[in-house]
C-alpha cells in the first residue's frame, strides 16, 4: 500500500541525498539552500492537497 506517508518518505530520502550530494562536490550553499527549499516547498503542497481531498 502506498500512502502519503511512503510518498514523501521517498521524495524527502532522494532529495536529501542529491542536495548533500550537491553541497558536498560544488560546496554552492546557495543552490543547496534553495534546492532543499524547494523540496519542502513540494512536499508541503502534497501534505496540504491530501489534506483538502480528506475534507471533501
């Protein structure tokens, strides 16, 4: 079964990754700050969509 929950699990496990990845071979925190923001950003819309669907 997969949830909301194993849905951002994956999204937040590959994005981190990436984004230390990034910070650890260009060393740009600027691009890791803003990559990491947005991100979040996205997970934040996914939290707030199913949340709507739920009331609906």
């Amino acid at each position: 079964m997969n949830t909301i929950i194993h849905g951002i699990t994956e999204k937040i496990t590959k994005d981190i990754k990436n984004n230390i990845d990034l910070i650890l071979n260009s060393r740009d925190i600027s691009k890791f700050i803003q990559d990491t923001s947005k991100s979040l950003d996205e997970i934040g819309v996914k939290i707030v969509k199913e949340a709507f669907k739920k009331l609906i």
